[in-house]
C-alpha cells in the first residue's frame, strides 16, 4: 500500500484523491486527472493455497508502517515522511517506523463522502449529545481536523456440511387435576415435551462474510457503520489512497477465519434447527467442515476524529460512503444529578399538591 506522489500535470503540485469521483483532484490549480483503473473482475484467492505460499510466492507489498504507542494502531506512511499523527487517537508519532512485507489488497470501495460532509457530520453528533460536558462541545470547535484513513477487512467465500447430534421436542397436553382457591376441584391442560435423540447432516454457502482485520477502532460503534456495500468494490490501486492513510491488517488471514466462523456460526445453528424439525430443538453437538474456502483482502474508507478529555481518548468515526455517523462520548455527572433532581423536585411539588388538596 505505497503512498505513491502524483504530480499535477498543469502545475506540478501534489494531486489527491477527490472523494465521491474517480479523479485525482490538484488544490492548487483546480486540474482533475481521471483514475485508469483496469476494467478487472475483484478476484477471490484460495485461502489455503495462500496460508501455505504466506512465506513464498503469495501476493505481498513492502509497506512501511509505524505504529501508535498510544493506542496501538499501525498505518502506512511514505517513507519520506518522518513524523505525523496517529490517525486514531491523535498522538503525534515518529513513523520511521519499521519495514515488512502484508498481503497485497485487491479491491476497495473508494472514499465518496467529502471531508467538509463528514466534519458537519461529526458537529451535528456532538450537539446531539446532551449529556455530554460543556467543555468536549467547545473543544469540538478547535478539534484538529478529521482524517480520512482506509480500515483494512477480510471477505471470506465458503461452503460447509455440519454433522450434528440433538433432541426434536414434540408438544403434547395432559389433563391435571388441582384445587382453586376456594377449595373447588378442577382439572386444565398442561403441556408437555416428549424428547427424541436426532442426528443429521446440514450443508450451507456462505459469500462474503467480512472479517474487520483492525483492533485499532472502538468495536461497538465500528460493527454500527456497517453495512458496507461490497458490490461498489474496484479493483485496488494506489490512486485512491493519494492523500489518505491506510492502516495494515493486525488480524492476519488466518485469524480473520477464525473470527468468520463465529459470524457463520448462528446461521449454521438455524439450519440445524430447521433440519430437527419438532416444535422444540436442542443441538448437543456439532462439526463444521469449511470447503472450497476463498477470501478477499480488501480496504474500506473511514473518517476517524479523535479527542482527548480527562485523559481518556474517544473517538468518532463516519462510514465514508454512506455517511453513517457512530462515536464515543464522556457523560457529565453534573448534567444528569441535574436532570435527574429536577425530576425529583416536579415529583415531590406533585406529591405535595395532591395531599393539599
């Protein structure tokens, strides 16, 4: 993922990437030049032919990576560049970081929401938080500008048959007899569950599941940016990534799998479930075999803001294509003990005015 300079063929100076085109924009002169990416199918890889060639001849990329000391976020930067910000949670760094080689991404979805969008984005998320403190709202105002950077994710293609063992509960209803409260006999209907041991074999396909192959972002508020659109992915180029940062994957191929196994996890249970039939199931043991399994490394854009208060770093993230604003926030105890006394002082002058009157 080489930060790769393109020059201005008008004026010389540095051309990015201009979200929501696919064009390479200059700040300088207003030129655009077109992005010539090759009109490729996004290619699926063998995962265990891969896992096996990891130390060969499998797609690799010399990157050159620094890593936060902060918050532990390792990105991409040019090797000319010798001090930056983390884009995570804003600590400046020293990116003479170290040299290595990472799985080359084949496809990405390029960044289609515009800065200035994602920064009203992140002020209009602020001013909604109404028990966020005073001081986090006026710090939104000097907060350092927002930064667009690429979160690298796994995909994974594969089909599976499950053998399983379980228990089909069919329903049946017994009359019983019992006593009421005033003593009189009666008789109701009960239901009851006769139990069946089961055993069977269920097969299922399973097309992109995707894996985030980052530890650096806030777990809960990143799965809430989803659902990203696989179907707008073009084929990878370093074009897109002019004036943009991209984080290397710190969950490797293999991991990743592992983490997509837990996603198919559910799905494989409904089957079984459906498969046992009855008006109960029970599941007592089952045994997954993955086959034909292919995966994608692919990049998808985000803009991160990150800001520090009381010491502790949150942060706010935009899913840059379909504008889906998610974030951390402090609460303010003095905000809430107010709200929270208040609607205590309406209760007690309402308690006070019924034993008035």
């Amino acid at each position: 993922m080489s930060q790769q300079e393109y020059p201005c063929e008008q004026c010389g100076a540095v051309l990015k990437f201009e979200p929501g085109s696919d064009s390479l924009h200059c700040d300088y002169c207003g030129h655009d030049t077109p992005i010539e990416v090759e009109a490729e199918p996004i290619e699926e890889l063998d995962f265990r032919e891969t896992l096996a060639s990891l130390e060969s001849d499998a797609p690799m990329l010399e990157v050159h990576t620094a890593k936060c000391t902060s918050c532990g976020a390792e990105s991409t930067y040019d090797p000319n560049i010798v001090a930056d910000s983390c884009a995570f949670c804003g600590t400046p760094i020293v990116t003479a970081g170290q040299s290595g080689k990472t799985i080359q991404p084949k496809s990405l979805i390029p960044f289609k929401v515009k800065k200035k969008e994602a920064e009203k984005g992140f002020k209009e998320w602020i001013k909604k938080r109404w028990f966020a403190p005073n001081a986090l709202k006026k710090k939104q105002r000097t907060n350092e500008s927002i930064q667009g950077i690429y979160i690298p994710h796994w995909t994974y293609d594969t089909t599976t048959d499950t053998y399983y063992r379980g228990q089909r509960g069919t329903h049946y209803y017994v009359t019983v007899s019992y006593t009421d409260s005033d003593g009189k006999s009666k008789t109701r209907q009960e239901r009851r569950t006769r139990w069946r041991s089961v055993s069977g074999r269920v097969g299922g396909r399973f097309n992109d599941v995707l894996v985030r192959a980052s530890k650096s972002l806030p777990e809960k508020q990143a799965d809430k940016l989803e659902p990203w659109a696989l179907n707008t992915l073009v084929p990878y180029s370093d074009d897109y990534l002019s004036g943009f940062k991209a984080e290397t994957y710190q969950i490797n191929l293999e991991q990743g799998f592992n983490t997509a196994k837990v996603i198919m996890s559910p799905t494989i249970d409904t089957s079984i479930r459906r498969d046992i039939g009855g008006d109960e199931q029970r599941i007592s043991s089952k045994t997954t075999n993955y086959h034909d399994i292919t995966f994608k490394h692919i990049l998808l854009p985000v803009w991160i803001s990150s800001y520090k208060y009381k010491e502790k770093i949150y942060r706010f993230l935009v899913n840059a294509v379909t504008g889906e604003v998610q974030g951390e926030r402090p609460w303010s105890f003095w905000k809430i003990a107010g709200v929270v006394l208040f609607v205590l002082a309406i209760i007690g002058a309402i308690y006070a005015y019924t034993e008035y009157q």
